[in-house]
C-alpha cells in the first residue's frame, strides 16, 4: 500500500457499479483530491462501457478476490454492491489490509457492524459508513440553525424522505427476501434515522408502523418511525414511495420558533445528470424560492416567517475528510460505531412494526 506519508494519490478500489457504484461514488472518489479511482469491480460489459467513457484509466476486476490478490497495490476499497454482500466484503477487505468505506445500511445488522469495527480496530484500519445525507444542503442549515439557538430547544423533529412512485422498479431493493436487506426501512430508513441521532443523540425508545402498499411489492414501501431520544426530543420519520403529495423535508419546532424546509438536495440530482463537483462555486446550491423559513405562530405555506438562506450541500466533503483520515490518522466522518447505533434503531422499529409494539432501546 501507498504510504500514508506521501502525497501519490491513494488508489481506491470500487466494489460495485451499479446506482450507488456509478452517481455517487466514482464521480465523489474520481473528483476528491488525493484519491485516485484505481480499479472498479464488475463483470458486467454494460457498465465497464459505462465506467470507461467517464474514467479511461480505470482498470476492472470480475470479484473482490482479484483486490485481495493485489493488496499492496490500493489504498482503500469501496463496497457499494448489494447489501447482502457488505459484510463479507468488507471482512474480506479488512483481512487483507486494506481500509474500507461501506455504502449504508453497513449490515443487516448491528451486530455485524460491531463485529466489523472490532475487526477493523484489531487490525488498525478505517472503517466509515456513507452517510452522504449528512451533507445534504438542509440538514446542514438545520445543524446551524440548531448551533445558533434559533429554534431555542427543539421539541419535534419531522423529518420526510417520500416519493411517488407508484410502480415497482425491481431489483434486489425490492425483494422481499430478508437475505437480500431491501425495503425502505433499511434503504430511506438508514438516512432518516441517522440525522435524527447525529442532531439529537441516543433513542431509549421506538415505535414504527411499516406497510406494503403498491400491488406485487414483497417489502416496505411506505414506512413511520417514532422515536423518543434520550434527551427528551422526539423525531417522526416518515419514508416512503407511495406519497401522492409530498410533504415537508423537514418541519423542527422549537422552544422559539419551527423551521420548515421543502425540496430534496440538488446533488443527488446533479451527478445524475452527469454534473461533477470540480471546485466551482455553484455546486450544492439552490435557487431562493426553495429556501426553508423559519417563524412562530406563522404558516410559511402563506409567506409566514422569515426565509433562511440554505447551506449548499457538501457530498465532496465525505471523500475529502476520508482521504485525510488515511494520510493523516484522523477519524473517519462516519464511523462503524455509529452505523450499529443506527442498526440498533432500524432493528426496533422492525420488531415494533411486527409484533405492534413500543420497543425500549438501552441509550
């Protein structure tokens, strides 16, 4: 492996190439200084034609086990495969010495995640979890609302991540076989209830009602979290692909007013697009007519409350401190600790929407 006293770029291996592989990794990893894209895992002709138009450099491997055969020829491996596939991945990455980034959810379970830290801690390697939608442009805004005593001491915390989309798209994410880790729960869910414990800490307590709503769907479409945190704050999350009429992104209140904030991030759609996060000044920023508002006693659907301009979003930002932890030493943006912690809320919201109950989680 590449020193991590040098200044050659850190050569990363990207497991997959699939959605999460192709928008947001590869264009994230091959565009964040100090990185460089080395080799993408897979044996598709499709997407290996997909991969070099963008990236005329980059080699392919058929498996992971062609990574752990060059070992010291990468710095960092990459796992954005299906979720079933995280966890031996990842294990095989670590046992060959290589520090690894996990697309979320990191495992089925926190268990596993935690099995998955030890073994990184044994061995002296980073171990993250992409979390990207902790840099979306609105949690961003809301952490500086939050910092700078805006809303006063936040009461509620809506938070809503929906879709309309009324056909099935198919595919793994879908099935319904628990092998597989599909759903919103584990898929949309991962995202909510990450914020929700970035900004307001540990849940003592859980209740979710997870439905199947479109017909031929085998797994949750349209899924409510509730949770009751540690410090008295309570977060209602909603996800789902069957909301006809979207709602609010976020709607926070507060001991001194509420924030209410529409629309998605713009990076998602961006690199999309094919758009790419090159350093210009334009990047992660949105127009003024989808700024939140913020106010008392007020609705912002008639203009109620002052507009809030939004921070823009900062994906690139992941990678970047990424490539710092390796050279530098520093911790990962995301750690495997607080992947479990997010896997221990998913886990009672699933128990709760099964069973019907309320479930106690130690904080």
């Amino acid at each position: 492996m590449t020193g991590t006293g040098t200044r050659s770029p850190l050569r990363v291996g990207l497991v997959g190439y699939g959605l999460a592989g192709s928008v947001f990794h590869a264009p994230l990893i091959a565009t964040t200084e100090g990185l460089a894209l080395d080799t993408i895992v897979t044996s598709n002709p499709e997407r290996q034609q997909q991969a070099r138009a963008e990236f005329p450099d980059v080699r392919f491997a058929a498996s992971p086990d062609e990574l752990w055969e060059r070992a010291d020829e990468l710095d960092l491996i990459v796992i954005a495969s299906p979720n079933k596939t995280h966890v031996p991945i990842a294990t095989g990455a670590l046992k060959a010495g290589l520090p690894v980034v996990v697309d979320k959810p990191i495992a089925g379970s926190a268990a596993e995640a935690r099995e998955l830290a030890a073994l990184a801690g044994e061995r002296g390697l980073l171990l993250s979890v992409f979390q990207n939608r902790r840099w979306d442009n609105d949690f961003l805004t809301l952490q500086q609302l939050i910092a700078d005593g805006e809303l006063g001491d936040v009461l509620r915390f809506e938070s809503r991540f929906e879709r309309w989309r009324p056909e099935l798209k198919g595919g793994w994410r879908e099935s319904g076989d628990p092998q597989e880790i599909g759903g919103l729960l584990y898929d949309l869910g991962s995202h909510v209830v990450d914020q929700a414990l970035t900004l307001f800490g540990p849940v003592v307590r859980v209740y979710a009602e997870a439905d199947v709503r479109r017909p031929g769907a085998e797994t949750d479409d349209d899924t409510f979290i509730a949770l009751t945190h540690a410090n008295g704050v309570r977060s209602h999350l909603y996800v789902s692909a069957t909301t006809a009429q979207l709602g609010p992104r976020f709607r926070v209140l507060g001991s001194k007013a509420g924030y209410v904030k529409y629309g998605l991030d713009p990076q998602e759609a961006a690199l999309r697009d094919g758009d790419r996060p090159t350093g210009t000044a334009a990047w992660g920023v949105e127009p003024e007519s989808l700024w939140g508002r913020i106010g008392a006693g007020e609705s912002p659907l008639t203009g109620g409350g002052r507009p809030v301009r939004t921070t823009p979003g900062d994906y690139p930002a992941y990678y970047a401190t990424i490539a710092t932890a390796l050279r530098d030493g520093t911790p990962p943006p995301v750690t495997a600790d607080e992947a479990a912690a997010v896997l221990d809320v998913l886990e009672a919201a699933r128990r709760s929407a099964r069973e019907g109950i309320t479930v106690e989680v130690s904080a």
